[in-house]
C-alpha cells in the first residue's frame, strides 16, 4: 500500500490531480466561452440522439461543472472522501473506481433519458398527428413546469378557436421545440462519481461518525449513504427537483457497489 502524509492537508495524487482538472476546465469554461467557445457544449454529456452528441462525452462531462457551489461542494466531497478511499486503496485502483462510477453513472443516466425522450416523442408524434387544444394544455402541464407567457396565451386562445390554422402550426412548432431543447440539454458534473465515492467511503467505514451541517448532528457513514440514496431515488422517482441528474447520482452508487462486491470475490486482482 503507498503510503502518504498524514496532514488533515494533504492530498494523494489522482485525488490531487481530478480536482486541479475541475478547477482549470471551470475557469475556460468562462475564459474560452468569451471568445465564441461553448465547452458546456462540447465537453458535456448530450443524448445520443442529440446533434450535440459525441462518445468522447461520456468521459469529458466528468470534468465540467455548472456554477461555482456545483464545482466546490463535488470537489469538497472528492477531498473528504476520496483521499481516504485513495489512501487505502493507492492510486490505481481509486482511479479505476473513480471512472467505473463515473461511467456507470452516466450509463444509467443516459437510460433514463432514454426512456423519458422515447416517451416525449411518442406525445409529439400523437399530437402532431392530431393537434387539438386539449392536448396541448395537457403537454404544456406535463413538459413546462413553467411556461412562458406566451405559451400559456397560446392554450388559452387556441381554446376559443380550435380551428385556427395560425394557432395550430405554432402548436406544432412548440412541441416540437420542447423535444428538441430536451434532446440537446448537455449534462455536466462529477457528481455520479462523487456519489460512487460516498458509496465507498460508506461500505469501508461503515461506523465511521459523519458530523452534518444541516442538522448539526452525528450519523454513522452507513446510514447516511442509505438516507442520501433513497433522497436520490425519491426525488429521481417523483422529478421533485428538475434539473439535477439524481439516477445518475444513484448510478454512481450502483456501480461503485458492484465493483467493490467484485474485488471483495477478487481480492487477488488488485488494480
């Protein structure tokens, strides 16, 4: 096993090294975007569907984040866990970890989205063949949590004249928009391989005190994976909290927990 610093400061290497690449991809992200380069674009995860979309994303999104509280909690995360998880594991085998979950994590993330475009075009394709103000009100409630003013101008007056050649054809031109927006919606983030770290930490040091901010209070490593997990699933489950990748989130999980029960069968195959 490699041995390292014991300052509550120091860093292992890849552990080092991911969050450096975070941070320097973060800032030209803002640097590049200025001069006419979109990374959130490029480097971010798209649907395979998507124009946008490229295989080298599956591993780059990994290294992209949103906003600055995006980037600093994951890293901060990935400094309280990962350097543990490293120092007990040595580098190899933490990075082979840390992109298995990674990976995983955008695999099932990408099923989900697959699921859910499949089930958009199914609507689109129905209401376009028979466009009527009905469904429209029933699309924008199930697609637009809010909808922009016109939008809802557009419900509210194709109802009183269902007829309107004018008001069908930007019917048509909406949905189709809304599928095609969600098609190219990038996702971005380490967090489903933070999550698979959460997870490892958790399986390791089951009995390890986590002391939580809000509440302020003490929780053994092992319940709070549990909790954060079935929080994940819920909000995953329910689409409580839009915007944020939760079955990628439990992905990272998932998959950091089938490798580990894999290494606990292969002890000797110690990457």
């Amino acid at each position: 096993m490699n041995q390292y610093q014991t300052s509550p400061f120091s860093m292992p290497p890849v552990v080092k090294n991911l969050i450096l690449i975070n941070i320097v991809m973060w800032v030209a992200k803002y640097a590049l975007f200025n001069l006419g380069i979109d990374l959130t674009e490029l480097l971010g995860l798209h649907y395979p569907g998507s124009e946008h979309f490229r295989p080298y994303q599956f591993v780059t999104h990994l290294f992209m984040h949103g906003d600055f509280f995006h980037l600093a909690f994951n890293m901060f995360a990935l400094y309280m866990f990962g350097k543990v998880l490293e120092m007990v594991w040595g580098p190899r085998r933490f990075m082979v970890y840390f992109f298995v979950t990674g990976l995983g994590a955008a695999a099932l993330h990408s099923f989900v989205t697959y699921l859910e475009i499949s089930s958009l075009q199914k609507g689109v394709a129905a209401f376009v063949n028979t466009p009527s103000p009905e469904l429209l009100a029933a699309f924008v409630k199930s697609h637009l949590s809010h909808p922009a003013t016109w939008v809802s101008d557009l419900v509210n007056n194709w109802g009183d004249a269902p007829n309107n050649a004018g008001y069908i054809q930007q019917s048509v031109d909406l949905v189709q928009r809304v599928l095609s927006e969600q098609m190219d919606i990038p996702t971005v983030g380490a967090s489903g391989a933070i999550f698979g770290v959460l997870l490892g930490f958790g399986y390791l040091f089951p009995n390890t005190e986590l002391m939580l901010l809000f509440p302020p209070v003490p929780i053994k490593a092992k319940y709070f994976v549990v909790g954060y997990g079935a929080i994940e699933l819920y909000l995953g489950l329910t689409g409580t909290q839009a915007g944020v990748a939760h079955f990628a989130h439990l992905g990272g999980m998932l998959f950091g927990f089938i490798l580990l029960k894999y290494w606990s069968k292969h002890s000797q195959k110690f990457y």
